[in-house]
C-alpha cells in the first residue's frame, strides 16, 4: 500500500507473493512523515509542512487538521490522536 505525491520516478520491487498498489495521491509537494489507521479504520497521513490528510475506505481524501507544526508521528490511543512534531529551534 502507497500513498504517493506524485509519480514514481522507478518502479518498485516487492518479494513474490506482495504486490505494491497506490491507494491514493497526496495534493503536489506535501511530503508525508507518517500514517496510521484510526479508530475508525480511515488512514491518517500526516505531512511535513503541517497538514493532517484522512484516507477512508471510498479512497476520499480530505484535510482533517492543520496546521500543525511539522507532525512527524502520529499514534491513535482508543479515540484520541497523538502527534509528535519538531520542537522549536529544531530542523526538519
């Protein structure tokens, strides 16, 4: 499974037995930093200039939050949503 910001530039290599299939675009330049299924069993992408993304099972994308600043984990603890980001002075 892929979420891509655009098209590859090479084609991926999986072992036999996997197969690689992009599930959704992200909008152009947005740099993905991390993904997690929710409670909800939607894929929340989070992207580095400050963008939460929810992929549902229709493959809708939508913004769910932001801005936020530079989220670069994100972790579901039953309904609540943890995201981890760059404290000030750090450097993505």
């Amino acid at each position: 499974v892929a979420v891509m910001t655009e098209q590859p530039a090479v084609a991926i290599t999986v072992p036999p037995g996997f197969a690689a299939t992009i599930i959704a675009r992200l909008p152009e330049h947005k740099q993905p930093t991390s993904m997690t299924y929710g409670p909800d069993g939607a894929l929340y992408i989070a992207v580095l200039h400050g963008e939460i993304y929810r992929l549902d099972d229709n493959g809708v994308l939508t913004q769910w939050a932001g801005p936020v600043r530079s989220p670069l984990g994100l972790a579901w603890r039953g309904y609540t949503l943890y995201v981890s980001t760059l404290t000030e002075g750090s450097s993505p």
